[in-house]
C-alpha cells in the first residue's frame, strides 16, 4: 500500500467512494443502523452496491433504510436480523444467505459493558465484538471465496491498547472484571482475526484488514460512566484532538472495503485511511497499533481457540 492515500483525517465515507461504480457486488454491514454503520452502508449503497443491514433491531434498521434511500434513490438496501451474541443467530443469518458476497464489514460492537455473560459463559465483549463476528464470517466464508475478491473489514479501536489477548482467562473467571480491558482484548482480538484470516483464505481471493474509525462520539460510549463520558468529551476539548462525524468515521471502514490501494492486501490495521505505525503505547489515545495486535502467532491461536469454543456452544 502507498505510504500516502488520497484521503485522510477529515475525509468522509461518501468522498472516498466518489467515481466508484459498485453496482453488481454484494455487501454486509453488521451494526448498519447506528454510527458509522449507517454512513458505511450509506456510502456503499450510494455507489451501487446491494447493501445488507445486519442488525438486531430490524425496526432501527428499516429506519436506516428510509434514510439511505432518501439520500440515494434507487439504493439497494435491506435488512436482516442478527444478535452477535446469539450463535443460533448467527448461523441462521449464515444458512440464510446465497449467493457471492464480495464485501462484509464487521462494524457492530459493544464497548464498556457492565459486566454481562452469555448463555455459554462468554463475557459479552468478546462474545459480541468477536466471536459472534467471527461465526459469522466463517460461515459466510464460501459467498466470500465465490465472490473472487471480497474484502473483510474488522472494525477495531485505538482501545485494543488497554489489553492484549488473555487467554489464560478470556473471560475474567479469574480476575476482577475490567470494562476497559474486556473491550480492549476483544478490540485485539479483531485485529489479530484480519491477520489469521488473510493469512488462511488469501488464496480463495479473500483478505481482511482492521480499522480504527477514529474518534467519534456515538451511542457506543452509552454504558460509560455519564460524568466519566463528560469528563473525557472536556478533556478532548481542551487537548485539540481530532472529533469526527459519523461520516468521518466511516471513511476508514470504506476506504478498507473499496480503495483500489487494498486490492489483494490484507492484515493491516488502518487509521485516516492509512496503514497505522506500530507503536509502543497508543498516541495520544488514539493513534498507533500495538505489536500484539499483529503477531502472526497469536492470530492462529486466537483462530483455534475461537474455533473450539464455537464448537462447544
């Protein structure tokens, strides 16, 4: 990839896709009825690609629908229901599908949840950012060979800086829960998922690279601490640091899906629409990707342990 990208930090969705022609390609957008999840499938639609919705709430996503086509008529967009958090559901989404799909980005995610279990044990963090977007993607893995080019888009964070992968206790049995470092594995966790991934089907045609969308204020912080959240916003103020829209944030998870710069390149983690530098401690909060994140070693264990408990639920 070009050390330098024609887009950068204050570039939006809509701009990175302008003069793309999309139409005929396939596309998945977990998480498209909120955040930077309507502005990616917005952006898609809006160059011709036939967009899925892939939400849990199908009401919040035939709102989404409404809107996008407002905004792009004659956009191609439906919604299907799917709960991360529900193995039943993600393999019903995945029986459900036919047909190639060329682009899936893995944009739906909880972040600093009290601490919260799924039937199987899993600490619903992991269980949601990862391993539910990883049973989807495994079992949506023929349409992305069909496709002969698709691209996966596992959308992390600058928090995979709060903790590598535990897997000695995935699940905090063992330890005292930590919000901040459940959400941080499991934002390591899809950066390592786009390295293994790329690394098992680049010769199916299918690479994967992982995203920080960068700072953006949605209702993904809702679990913070409201005087914790209020805190940060007046700290962010008074640091200067880059604020993106919505829009904004969504450049990234598009530029990854679309930019001809990817074609063929995977297991990269991208910020402002560039590859990140690997760096000892994130920047700032928000800048850099740990080493951790993209150890080759790891990623193949995380695949194989992901694997067996999936095989167990």
């Amino acid at each position: 990839m070009p050390a330098l990208a024609p887009f950068g930090t204050d570039s939006t969705a809509l701009e990175v896709v302008e003069g793309l022609d999309l139409r005929g390609r396939a596309a998945v957008v977990t998480g498209g009825s909120s955040g930077i999840g309507v502005e990616t499938a917005r952006a898609l639609a809006h160059a011709g690609a036939a967009v899925t919705l892939a939400v849990r709430d199908p009401e919040a996503g035939r709102r989404t629908v409404a809107d996008i086509r407002s905004s792009s008529p004659g956009a191609t967009v439906d919604v299907r229901s799917l709960d991360l958090a529900d193995p039943g559901s993600v393999v019903r989404f995945t029986d459900d599908w036919s047909g190639p799909l060329h682009l899936l980005v893995t944009n739906a995610g909880v972040m600093m949840t009290p601490e919260l279990r799924t039937p199987q044990g899993w600490e619903l963090q992991f269980a949601t950012n990862h391993l539910g977007h990883f049973a989807l993607t495994t079992g949506l893995h023929a349409a992305l060979a069909a496709a002969e080019g698709a691209r996966i888009v596992s959308v992390s964070s600058s928090g995979h800086g709060n903790s590598d992968i535990v897997y000695e206790d995935l699940f905090f049995d063992r330890r005292p829960y930590d919000a901040g470092h459940a959400y941080g594995q499991s934002k390591t966790a899809n950066v390592l998922f786009a390295v293994e991934a790329t690394r098992r089907w680049a010769d199916d045609g299918v690479t994967a690279n992982a995203v920080m969308p960068g700072g953006v204020w949605t209702g993904l912080q809702r679990h913070w601490d409201p005087e914790a959240l209020a805190a940060t916003k007046a700290q962010v103020a008074a640091l200067g640091l880059t604020v993106k829209t919505p829009a904004q944030g969504a450049a990234t998870s598009v530029f990854a899906a679309v930019s001809p710069l990817l074609e063929g390149v995977g297991g990269l983690y991208l910020e402002d629409c560039r590859a990140a530098d690997v760096v000892p401690a994130i920047v700032d909060g928000l800048h850099g990707v740990r080493d951790y994140a993209l150890d080759p070693v790891s990623a193949r264990r995380l695949w194989e342990v992901s694997l067996a408990l999936l095989a167990g639920s």
